[in-house]
C-alpha cells in the first residue's frame, strides 16, 4: 500500500492499536507484529523504524516477552515506549528496577530540546505515565533527555545508533504534544517521506477487488455497521451487479435501524437480501442473562441464519467481510483477560464452498475507513454513525432480553437521540444511549403508585476510546429527556445519568 513501513512490535500493551494509527496519521504506513518476530521477518518488512510498544511486565522476569536483541544492531532507528524503552534500556546492558515511587496520570516532564524528538517544543512538557519500574542506569553510549521529579530517565537517546526510549506514552491524548513528538521520530530520525495517503487508496482497493475476483459472484454478510457498509460499497462500485448482500435483521439494532440501512444501499448495483429474524433472535436468547453468552448465542446465530440463507440460493463465488485490521492484530501476549467475545472473523461451515475469501478493509483502522467510505459517497449518518456493539441492544439490556424489554430500549433511546439532534449536542459527544439495566423502581405517576423501570443514560467523550471521560451534558437538556422518556416511554419512571469515566469503567455496561 505503501512504499515506507514501521513495524511496531507488540508486547502486550494496551496501546499498540493507537501508536499504530497515529503513525498513520503522520502520514506514514505501519504494522503491528508479536513482539519474538524472527529478525529474518523484520527484514523481509524492510521497516524504515521500529516502535516497541508497552507492556504489564517486568523485563527482568524470567517469562516477560523479549525481543531478538539484533534488531538494535541493524541500522534500524528504533524507539521504545514504557515496557518498550526498559526492553530497550535492559538489552544493550542498562538496569531495570522497581520504583520507589510509581508514576501514574499526567506529569510534568523537563525535556532536552536539542534532542530531534523534541525539537521546537517547549523544555516543560506533560507526558501519561504508568509504570512500576523504570532504568536506572542507562546502557553505554546513552543519554537522559526528559526527566520528571521522580524518574531520571523519562526519555533517552542514543543519536549515534538511532536508539530512543520514552518512558511516557507519547500516543495518547493526555500527552499534549505526543503525536509531534512521533513525528519528528518518523521524520528527523527515520527519514520518512509520508507516503502513504488515503487519496489513492480506493482505486487500489478497488483494483485489487477485480483482480482477485474477475466475474464471479461476491456474498457479504450486510450487519449495517460501519465496517460491512464500507465493505458493500466499496464491492459494489469494483463488482457492479456481482454482489449479494445478506442483511440479517436480528431485531436488536435501535429504533428504525433497519429500514434506514435498507434505504442507504437500495440504489447501488447489489443484491440486498434482508432477512428479519427478531422471533429467532429473541427465542434463542430466552432465559439467558450472562452477558458473555449472550454476545456468544447472538454471534453464533446471526451466522446461522446468514448460512441458512446462502444455502437456500447462494452456493457459489466468494464470501466477503468487512475485517479491519484491529480484527486481526495479532497479540503479543497470550495471557490477556478476555473482555468481551467479538465475532468479526468466522469460520465458514464445511458443507459450504466458496472460491475464497475477500476482506478488503483488513488492513485498514477504523477511521480509515470512515475516511474511504465518505470517498465512496456513504450517506454521512451512517458512516459517522457512533459504535454500536455487534449483538447490539442484546448488551444494553442487563439480564435477560425480551420483546417488551427491547421495545422500552428502543423507545428511550430515540427520545434521547431526538433531544440530543434537537438541542445540537449530539456532536459534543463521541458516544451516548440509553441503558435499561434491569432495576425496578417505585414512583408516583398521578396518584398512583408505579413499579416500574429504571433507564440510565450513559454518554462520553473521547479522541481514541481507549479512555473516555463522561459528557458533561447541562442540567436543563438532561432534564428535558428525562421528562421526555418517563412521559412517552410506558413502563419507566426514573432515569438516572452515568457519570463514570473510562477507567475504571467500560463505555459500554457489558
């Protein structure tokens, strides 16, 4: 896709994903890789740098994750963030120790501005720290270029073998000026060209699309999120009249969803195949309140009925999905807690053949995509659409679904959806729905007494969602839809407001 690559080697950090796409964002195209690749691998990659991502361990444990110590040997400019810098730091000979005292959150760092990662920044800088150990004593031929008042070496530098480390997370938001600090790495030290521009990436896409398929038929599994769609318009302007897209309506999208996918693809050159499922989803999920098995049952379905479906008058060409790459970043660790189960990438059934497999977008982070699919004329509301969860309001009902569950869901979430449009703060925010956590409460509805339920409202805004804050949304416009969901929604009483950031909380409930 691009002429220069960075390789970014993984070593269980929570942010490989971030420093992956704000390289991309410089303009430069980059990879994520498990951090024990063969160094024979990193040549065939031919990387104009390398990037060591953070990590939970401690170097000098007997089973924390190492690199081939060559790669610092090749001429290769390399810089290593936190786990990444002490990894760095502990293979050339320097000492790795736990801290006296921990570093967590925004702190305020003295920079070395002769230094090229600094350069025309100001000598105070704010860098995110998160760390238990930190160098203690630097390897030969190195320096300390950032310090703070409890750690000495909070960046350096080895200029003469093009080998630096940030003890920071320079690839976060609450690092002010990271992404510059990125950038003169990629730039002044790695000498990047910042060739790599969406610009040009339809046409190669599509390219690419025709010449893997010639004339034969395409089959895509339609959810109406943001990946599939890009997917289905992106097929449909290379493969005019050859796609067959199967939309499975599980009944769990918000309110009108459906018929408003429909309506975004009924003009395109493709075969849209909707199939209404609701009863089957909500028969399947009955009595199930677990919510790692409701994402498990809604997954496993939805793929039932779209096989079903191909079995019936499909049985030929390829089978396409919307994968991006965060789908299939390969981790570089093996011990990582199980937050919740995706269903991105499946495994077709054995009974069913197609030529091959098509995932035009699996190199691509989710704002690419956005990007692409403004290219290809997606209407704006549908790919800005805010993320919404694959087995959608299953995991925004807590306990188990049902039919009149789904319905109040629905309900409130549109009255909460309607103010926010109505009032112009919908933009304000990167996230916000309505909740319906399972909680009676008693009220006073005229006067009688109600037993009824409880709707939360959760909203938050963020740059790259791996930490959110809550909306401070004004107390008159949460009052509006407070009143709006008790008196037009049946069955709900109280509403109350989620005012929990990302840690310690998720955005999503489950």
């Amino acid at each position: 896709m691009a002429a220069q690559t960075v390789l970014i080697l993984d070593f269980g950090g929570q942010y490989k994903e971030l420093i992956a796409r704000r390289v991309r964002e410089c303009g430069v195209y980059s990879i994520v890789k498990p951090g024990d690749i063969s160094l024979d691998k990193i040549r065939e990659i031919d990387p104009i740098g390398i990037i060591l991502t953070g990590g939970p361990n401690s170097v000098y444990e007997k089973e924390s994750p190492h690199c081939d110590k060559a790669i610092f040997d090749i001429g290769i400019p390399v810089l290593g963030i936190c786990y990444g810098m002490q990894l760095l730091s502990w293979s050339l000979g320097g000492e790795v120790s736990p801290c006296s005292s921990s570093e967590y959150g925004r702190t305020k760092m003295q920079v070395s501005t002769d230094s090229p990662l600094f350069a025309g920044l100001d000598p105070a800088q704010i860098g995110l720290m998160s760390h238990t150990d930190q160098v203690t004593k630097l390897p030969a031929g190195f320096r300390s270029i950032a310090h703070t008042v409890s750690c000495e070496n909070a960046a350096i530098e080895n200029a003469a073998k093009k080998l630096y480390g940030f003890q920071f997370h320079p690839e976060v938001e609450s690092t002010p000026n990271g992404t510059a600090m990125i950038r003169s790495f990629l730039y002044s030290v790695c000498g990047a060209k910042g060739d790599y521009d969406l610009k040009n990436l339809e046409q190669q896409l599509i390219s690419d699309v025709k010449k893997q398929v010639g004339d034969a038929h395409v089959l895509l599994a339609l959810s109406g999120g943001v990946d599939s769609s890009v997917c289905a318009a992106l097929l449909s302007k290379a493969l005019p009249g050859q796609l067959h897209c199967i939309f499975v309506d599980h009944g769990l999208m918000r309110k009108d969803e459906g018929n408003e996918v429909e309506a975004a693809f009924k003009n395109r050159d493709l075969d849209f195949i909707r199939v209404n499922a609701q009863e089957r989803f909500l028969k399947a999920l009955a009595g199930v309140t677990d919510p790692e098995q409701k994402r498990k049952i809604i997954g496993t379905e939805f793929y039932r009925v779209f096989w079903d479906k191909i079995r019936e008058s499909y049985g030929d060409g390829f089978f396409a999905q919307g994968t991006i790459y965060p789908d299939r970043i390969e981790s570089g660790k093996g011990d990582a807690a199980v937050i919740k189960t995706h269903h991105n990438q499946v495994k077709q059934p054995d009974d069913i053949k197609f030529l091959g497999t098509i995932e035009p977008l699996k190199d691509l982070f989710k704002d690419e995509v956005r990007r692409v699919g403004e290219m290809l004329g997606i209407p704006h509301e549908l790919v800005w659409r805010q993320p919404f969860p694959g087995p959608g309001l299953g995991v925004r009902i807590i306990g188990e679904v049902t039919p009149e569950k789904v319905r109040i869901l629905q309900d409130a979430d549109a009255v909460l959806r309607d103010e926010m449009d109505k009032c112009g703060y919908a933009d304000k925010m990167s996230q916000f729905f309505a909740v319906l956590p399972g909680v009676k409460t008693v009220g006073v509805m005229g006067d009688g007494r109600t037993y009824d339920e409880l709707i939360a409202i959760r909203a938050v805004t963020t740059v790259d969602f791996m930490t959110a804050d809550w909306a401070h949304i004004p107390y008159e416009i949460l009052g509006r839809v407070s009143n709006r969901i008790i008196n037009e929604v049946p069955h709900v009483n109280r509403v109350v407001y989620d005012i929990t950031s990302k840690p310690p909380g998720t955005v999503e409930w489950e």
